[in-house]
DNA sequence: ATTACATTTCTAAAATCATCGAAATGACTA
DNA sequence: TAGTCATTTCGATGATTTTAGAAATGTAAT
C-alpha cells in the first residue's frame, strides 16, 4: 500500500499531473496520452506505471487498445488532497489547453497515422 | 511565486517533510536540524535552501545562530494542503520518532560537540 | 584582532529520473 | 496463421537531485 510519500513523488512531475487531469476529463488510450502530452510513447508508458503503482489510476482493456482511468478507489491520502490539487492545476495555461484538446481527441485519427 | 508543482517538487523528498513536521512543533537551527536527521551539515542547508525557495519556511537570526521555522504566510496552495499531509504523516514511525527527539533536543549540547 | 563555531557555498560523487528508440509482447483481424 | 498495431520492456543517455567534504563566510566572544 501507497505511502504519503509515494504518492507525492508521483505528484511531482508535471507530465504525470497534466495525466491525470486528462483523465478526470475521461478515460483514454495510452496513444491519446502520447499525442496529447508530446512525448514519446515509451515515456508516457513509464509515467502510467508510476501513477499506476501508487494506485492512483487503473487500466482496462478494450480490444486493441488499453485505457486508463483514474482509480475508483485510491489511497485516502490521495482522495483528500487530489480535489485541492486539482483545483489549483485548473487555471495552468498547459492544463486549460489539454482541457480543450482532449474533448476532441480521437485515438482512430491520431493512433497509426502515418 | 511558487507554482503547485513547485511546491510539490518540495514536499516529493521524505527529509524535507520531516524538516516540516518538526518546525510543527518549534523553531530549531541547522545543527539541531541536522542532528535529527542524521545528513550531513550541507546537505541539511540545501533542504532548507529548497523549503525557502518554494516559501514555506523562514530564517531569522538569533546570536550564533539561524533559526528556521514554518512560514507565517506560505503560499495559498500549500495553506490547503498542508494539514492535510501532515495530518497522514503524523502515523509515521520516522515522524513519531522525530517528535520525540525534538522535545528535548538541546543546541548547546550537540552542536560543536566534538 | 584572534579564535571559535554555525552556516552557506563550492565542488564533486553517486543515485535517481525523464527521455527516447528499438526490440519484444500481446491482441485483434484478415 | 500472418500481419497489423497498441503497448510494454529493454538499453542507453543526459539531466536533475541527493549527498558529503572542504573551503568560505559571518558572527560572537575572549
């Protein structure tokens, strides 16, 4: 089980916050991530790993693509301090431009395309 | 002024919480600081360096000494997480054991002991 | 003023971390 | 069964961070 600790070492990289932000939004594939967040894929899937080890998201399979979602039950820690961190993210100029891009992603555009 | 990341990047390292938990409780200086914490004396004056920077603690001069304590007016973000935070680590063996040692920590005793 | 001592700054090492590209894996599909 | 494509793992690199010792700084007391 996840330490305050933990959980503050994975909250304290803005790649990973700009994450979970999008995932409060709605759940998406690690290719939506990548294209949103610009960085390679092998990256974003290292992030997703730390937020998935300190159980703040979970991943669900969906055919060829693997989704992840923010936990439904995290650390109480994090479910105490999240709503606050949140709401500080929300005013970041990179956070409100991800808002408005990830309303119109779509993994069968952006996914394969070459 | 210091961002949430900021901030968080200052909570993400376990010596520096421990620095906050025990300005809780008083005021204490570099060498007491670094005696309960077991590093040595540079490495205890980054940490300060770092909680200053992101202002969440201050120094204040007292004869041969420096002093530092929690800041009296810390960033917004930090005011609404904090007790939070503290409130989880308060259960931690190492903060439990801090708590102990820093009431009877005595400056004229351990430093320049030699 | 010279000494003593708390603290900071400097320098360097070791460790951790973010990043990427390439190879491996796993799952659907034709 | 092959092939395609999303994802993860591997291996490597550069950046950042934690750490410590030595030198520098500043202050107080003798």
């Amino acid at each position: 089980m996840s330490e305050p600790i933990d959980v503050l070492k994975a909250l304290s990289d803005f790649g990973r916050l700009r994450i979970l932000k999008m995932l409060e939004i709605k759940s998406l594939c690690v290719c939506e991530i990548t294209e949103l967040l610009g960085l390679a894929t092998s990256t974003v899937s290292s992030h997703l790993n730390v937020l998935k080890n300190a159980d703040l998201i979970q991943d669900e399979k969906e055919g060829k693509w693997i989704n992840y979602k923010l936990a439904p039950a995290p650390p109480p820690f994090f479910q105490e301090i999240w709503p606050l961190i949140s709401r500080h993210l929300d005013p970041n100029r990179q956070i409100l431009e991800d808002r408005k891009k990830v309303g119109s992603v779509d993994r069968h555009k952006i996914c394969a395309a070459v």
